[in-house]
C-alpha cells in the first residue's frame, strides 16, 4: 500500500514553537532527572566488583562513570517521550488520540489514520509488538464503528526501516526520511528538524550542564561519606556489602 501525503501544507511556525516546547520539556524532564538523583539506588543496579576489577580507586572516576551510564540511559526514553510526537501531531493535522498506544489520529478523507510515535527502529519486543498489536485493533473498532476506512502506521523518528513484503502486517512502518515525509509531503522535512531547532538547543545546553554539575557534586560528597575511607580510598567492602549483603 502506497500512501499518499498527509498534510503538505502543515503550518511551519507551529512546527518551530512544537519544537521549542519539545525541547523545553526533554531539557526540563532530564533536569528533574538530575535533581532527584541518588548514588545509593544508582549503586544498588551497578557491579562493584567490575568498578574493582578495573581498577577504579577514588570517588570522581566512580561517579563520573555512574552518571555518564544514568544520563545515557535516561535521556533517549525522554527524548522518545518528549520530542517526536508533538513535532508529530504538529504537522499531520492530526491530534492526540484516545487510544491507549496510539499517540496521533488523523481523520481524513474518510479514513481514520491511527499513528503510533516511537523513537528508533530497535524499540520493539515479541510483547511490546503484541500490545501494539492489539492497541491498533482496538483503535481499528473505533473507525469501524464509525464506518471509516481505518490505516494504522508505526512511525519511527530517526532511522531506517525496510519492511519485507512477505514479513508486512497489517500496519505499515515508517522511518526516518520516509515517516516525516509521508506526514508532510516533503522528501527533506526530515533534515529541516535540525534547522528548526535554532539555536534552543545551545541555550538548553548550558543549563543543563550546572544541573549536571551540581548533581556531580553531590554524588562525589555522598559516595565520599558512605564510601571512602579515613584516608580517603574507596571501602569496597562497604560497597560491596550495601549492593549485595544482606
């Protein structure tokens, strides 16, 4: 099934405010992130004898290693959450849907198009495919019961992603260039998301880092007192006893 475009005319100073709220709300959510930050519950999921095996043997490297793998860990589920929906719903016309794990419904033409945002091709397992699954059939009833074709598409924000014909379901799955361009019509859409941006993200950033470096703080003074010696080096027995005693 091809798909035909389905807003070429979105309204380009919507997408760019879409964008900064976007932004304000990924850099706000990682902020929060940070301020509620706690080395012990951090500590609780790592593997101390690795840190030891490394030969890992003060504070700083500890944390500094801690905080790197959380912020990882965290800022793409709130990019995923924060970022590509709205910009989304922005410029397919459409809006938030009803539906649980449907984010967009585009009514259109007689044709009610049910949209699920993700962020990178690599989201899905056999159960989280199941559920969606079966979220799209849900929605499906709801354009049957208002005796409307129904479309149900897996868009995915950065990627990309070739779907066998023999292996296709009954919803279709976009990424990257071909989902954006299929929301707006436009082959370069996808690259203008960058430019739309401004310079927001420069801004951001720089907030963001004395939330991190605070956070930074904070933990090399927890895990000091919890942690460390009279003489300063690390008491791995301490450790090892908080993460995996009794």
């Amino acid at each position: 099934m091809i798909l035909e475009p389905l807003n070429v005319n979105y309204n380009e100073p919507e997408v760019i405010q879409a964008i900064s709220t976007a932004l304000t709300e990924f850099y706000t959510a990682l902020s929060q992130k940070l301020d509620k930050i706690n080395i012990n519950k951090i500590l609780k999921r790592k593997n101390p004898y690795l840190y030891r095996a490394k030969g890992i043997n003060n504070a700083t490297q500890v944390v500094d290693r801690l905080l790197s793998a959380y912020i990882s860990s965290s800022e793409e589920t709130i990019f995923g959450n924060t970022f590509f929906e709205p910009i989304a719903i922005a410029v397919s016309g459409g809006q938030k849907a009803v539906t649980e794990g449907v984010d967009i419904t585009v009514d259109k033409d007689n044709t009610i198009y049910s949209i699920a945002v993700k962020s990178g091709t690599s989201v899905f397992n056999a159960d989280s495919r199941k559920r969606q699954e079966q979220n799209f059939q849900a929605a499906q009833k709801r354009a049957q019961q208002a005796h409307k074709a129904f479309i149900p598409v897996v868009g995915y924000g950065y990627g990309k992603k070739r779907v066998k014909p023999e292996n296709e379901k009954f919803y279709k799955e976009l990424a990257g260039k071909d989902f954006w361009e299929w929301l707006t019509g436009d082959p370069e859409f996808y690259t203008k998301i960058i430019a739309y941006m401004g310079t927001k993200p420069d801004e951001f950033a720089s907030r963001f880092e004395d939330s991190y470096n605070k956070a930074q703080n904070r933990m090399i003074r927890d895990f000091t007192i919890k942690y460390c010696n009279d003489d300063g080096s690390i008491d791995w027995e301490q450790l090892i006893k908080m993460n995996s005693g009794d």
